[in-house]
C-alpha cells in the first residue's frame, strides 16, 4: 500500500479548488491504509456562506435554471461520461476513503453513480405539465420549476453513489447545489465536482463544502439562503436538522435517516438455502454500514436450524481482507473508532445472554477497522439491540412462531425503511408485505433498489424519497400560471 499518494482536499467553490480562508484542515484517515490520504479544507460559516452565495448568485442568472433542458441534459451527460472514463480512480478513492472492497466499488459504486446520472439527465426532457379543468373564459398551467439553492449532506457508506442520487435530480431540474459529504470519505465528492467543471457545468452551479458536521454541515443548514435542504444519515442528525431548518427559514426537506431492517423467513420458503445467503447478504453486504440492512432476521421455528446451518456457510463469504484485493468480498469498517462501538453492540450482546458466533476484530496492515460477520443468537426478543441500529457487520437471528407474531416484532423498531419477506406463498407475500411499516419491501430478494423505484421511509427513517421520478418532488416546486382571457 505504499504507493498510495494524496489525494486533493480542497472544496470546490465557483469551479476551483479553494482551502478554507483561515487555512484549517482536517485528515481524511483512510481505514484501509490507517494513514491520512488527504488534508480536507475545514470550512467555516464564512466560507460556506461564500459558497451559498456563489450558488445563489448563480441560479438568479440563469445560466443553468433557465437553460434548455437540452443543454441540462447534454452537460449531465457528458458528466456521466466523464465519471465512467475515469471509474477505476473513482473506485480506489472510494475503496480507500471508507473501506469498501475495490470490486464492489467498481461494480456497483461507481456504475451505479453514472447510470443515476444518465437516468436524471435523460428524465429531464419528458416530464410534462399539466392543465387542469379551470372555468370557461381561463387557462391554467402547472408546471414544475426548481427551488433554488439547494443544500445536499450526505454519510460516508456509499459517498460518491448517495451524492448523485441527489445531486442528479436537483440538477437536472435547474438548481444549484452546495454539497457537505461525509467529513471522513469526501474525496470522490470533490472529485464529481471537478469533472462537472470539465463537462461545462457553469461554475457555482454545483459546490462542495467540505469539513466537520457540527461546523461545515451546521454553517449549510443555517444559511437561510438555502431553499431546500437533503440529507442522508442518522436519524439523530435528521431530527436536529428539521429543529434547524425551521428556526432559519422554511424549506423543502428530505431526510434519509436510519433503519433496523426485519427479514421475515416462512416455513414455506421454496428454498431455505437461497433464502440464507441473501439474508446474509442483506446483513453483511458493505460491511453491514447500509442504512437498509436487514439485520434483523425473523425465521419461523420448524426452520431455524436448517436456516442457522445455511446461514452460517453464507457469513463465512464476508470474512473481511484487504479491501484492494479485488477478489474481496468484505473490506474495513469507516473508521477504527466506528470498529470500537460495533465491537462494543457485539460485547453488550454477550454480556444479555447470547450466543454469539463470529464478531471477532482484525487488523490488516496498520489498521484494527477490521470485524468478522457476527451472528447473534438467542438474545431475548425484547432487547435493546434489536431497535438499535449497529451498522456494522452484525445480524440478529430471532425465532417465530406465527404471522402476526413475526409482523409485530418487525414493525417495533420504530424505523420504517425496508423489510424482507420470504415465502412460496402469493397470497402471504401480500399480507405481510401490506401489513409491514417500510419504504420498500421485498419479497423473495433483500433489500431490493432500482433507479425506477423510490427509495426512503416512514416513521424514524424519514421522508422525502431519492431515486425514480419522485425524487423531483425534493427539488422542484409546483408553480401555476392562470391566464384569464374571456
Ligand atoms: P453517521 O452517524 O452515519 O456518520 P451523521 O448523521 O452523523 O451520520 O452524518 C451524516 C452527515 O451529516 C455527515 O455529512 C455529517 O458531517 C453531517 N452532520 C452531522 N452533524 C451535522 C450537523 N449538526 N449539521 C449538519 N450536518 C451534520
């Protein structure tokens, strides 16, 4: 790993790269490296406020909320070529940024980032007005037109995927956008932007603020400049970010916050085996760090052990390696001191009774941001840990015995973001999925996304939904124009 070179971490403001004014910066620790990989400008309320008002000055001019949308759409393009020209240095920066293996980041992460990218630059020349039934002698024309400035904070578990599905759909609706990615994983932010400018994005027009939540993140939510804000991340932070955004100014709001995902196993699974290695998949893909992961898994008594065999196999495919080994499946956690409150949930799990299998802390290289997948069972229904959201590679396995049963400890954590159904059964599949509190369900699969499909929740995972069309409705306002002529 000792060819790992440094990488830019200056923000982008008006389509340069700018440290902040008072020159303070902060290290982005690789968790793969255990060394610093950047030195991210620190951005104070004053350079944040500059950014704001770049981004403000920029909207009012036109020059990309009253383009055509085929200019939008050719620059967005462009953009999304750009990004996939250059999707192996997107992939190690990621990979190097929050530890993620380098063949998830090549496969998903960073296709995934361009297709959302291609799917909202192709989505903005077909979505049409309306006009209404209005009397005799008047038209009305509804149209969609963008807010403004909008304000996107998002985590570190897919950095640079999570930014585009908001930075995508605001964009190509016209706005301009102040960006505050996860304060340890902002490189391949930092890197979108520059290759907005290469793709003929105006300056200000798109910014990346870089620097801690509490200061960078809080100068962002408190510029009442800022007409709508997204976020991604806990649901700690969405809660103080709504008491913010209202005592700065009324805003449009979307927050992705947290989860604590069931996944319900029947009986009557046609295939137990299958069922046990996407629930494993579901709890242990990206390190468990998915805000979706269904970590908690609900099995029906007559095949918990038949599923617990099957289940263990599939954990051992998790094992974590050195995250830029291309043949790894399992990579390093964020950060050794997130690795410590995961190993402390794994410990606290123990210390109520149950058996724990796996869970084990690695160090590879210099870094102890290692856990091996951990399978937690027998821990009483009622504890703490099971509303508790560890994101970590941790799964609960709890037996049931009827529907309503499996239903009801499902819908208690509180958190409304995904859910799992498995069973040969249609008539089931429906019951529950109709009955179960949760953004997306999935039935005979976990954790299913597409760019087609909104995504987000209920409850303690938020509102407002990112991808498909319905992600507009976070950055685009409904404006009628009635026009009397009789
Ligand atoms: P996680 O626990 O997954 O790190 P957070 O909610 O703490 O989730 O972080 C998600 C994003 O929110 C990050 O970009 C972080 O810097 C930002 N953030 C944290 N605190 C604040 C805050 N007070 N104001 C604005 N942004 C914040």
């Amino acid at each position: 790993m000792s060819d790992v070179v440094g990488y830019d971490g200056r923000a982008v403001v008006g389509g340069v790269r700018i440290g902040a004014r008072s020159g303070a910066t902060i290290s982005a620790i690789s968790p793969v490296t255990g060394t610093s990989i950047a030195e991210l400008a620190s951005f104070d309320a004053d350079d944040v406020r500059n950014a704001v008002s770049g981004a403000a000055a920029a909207f009012e001019s036109g020059v990309w909320s009253r383009a055509s949308a085929d200019d939008r759409k050719a620059t967005l393009l462009r953009l999304a070529d750009i990004v996939e020209g250059r999707s192996d240095e997107f992939a190690r920066a990621e990979t190097l940024s929050m530890g993620k293996p380098i063949a998830e980041a090549n496969a998903v992460d960073i296709p995934g980032s361009v297709a959302t990218l291609r799917w909202y630059a192709e989505l903005i020349d077909k979505v049409a007005g309306e006009i209404p039934v209005t009397p005799p002698g008047s038209t009305a024309l509804v149209s969609r037109v963008p807010l403004g400035v909008v304000g996107a904070i998002t985590p570190w578990n897919y950095p640079l995927e999570i930014a585009v599905w908001k930075i995508a759909p605001a964009l190509a609706a016209g706005n301009s956008v102040v960006l505050k990615p996860a304060e340890t994983s902002s490189i391949t932010a930092l890197m979108l932007a520059d290759c907005a400018i290469e793709a003929g994005l105006p300056a200000h027009v798109l910014n990346v603020v870089t620097g801690p939540g509490s200061v960078t993140g809080e100068a962002l939510v408190r510029d009442d400049r800022l007409d709508a804000l997204t976020f991604t991340g806990s649901t700690a932070t969405a809660k103080h970010l709504m008491v913010a955004s209202g005592e700065t100014g009324l805003r449009r709001l979307s927050l992705e916050a947290g989860g604590k995902s069931a996944n319900l196993v029947f009986a009557d699974v046609d295939d137990i085996v299958l069922a046990a290695e996407k629930a494993a998949f579901g709890a242990y893909y990206n390190q468990g760090e998915v805000c979706s992961a269904n970590s908690t898994i609900l099995v029906q008594r007559e095949i918990l052990d038949a599923f617990v065999e099957a289940f263990r196999t599939a954990a051992l495919g998790y094992t974590p390696a050195d995250p830029l080994d291309p043949a790894s499946a399992a990579g390093a956690l964020v950060s050794e001191r997130h690795a410590d409150g995961v190993e402390a949930a794994i410990d606290e799990a123990r210390a109520a009774g149950a058996r724990v299998e796996g869970g084990a802390r690695r160090t590879l290289g210099n870094s102890s941001a290692y856990i091996d997948p951990a399978i937690i069972l027998d821990l009483p229904s009622d504890h703490r840990l099971h509303s508790h959201e560890i994101f970590g590679p941790v799964a609960a396995i709890l037996p049931f015995d009827t529907e309503e049963e499996a239903i009801r400890i499902a819908n208690r954590s509180g958190y409304g973001l995904a859910a799992s159904v498995w069973t040969g059964s249609v008539a089931r599949a429906h019951r529950v999925a109709g009955r179960l509190t949760a953004g997306t369900v999935s039935v005979n699969t976990v954790d299913a996304i597409g760019l087609t499909t909104p995504f987000g929740g209920f409850k303690q995972s938020g509102f407002g939904r990112d991808l498909s069309v319905h992600a507009l409705d976070n950055y685009t306002g409904l404006k009628t124009t009635w026009i009397q002529h009789g």
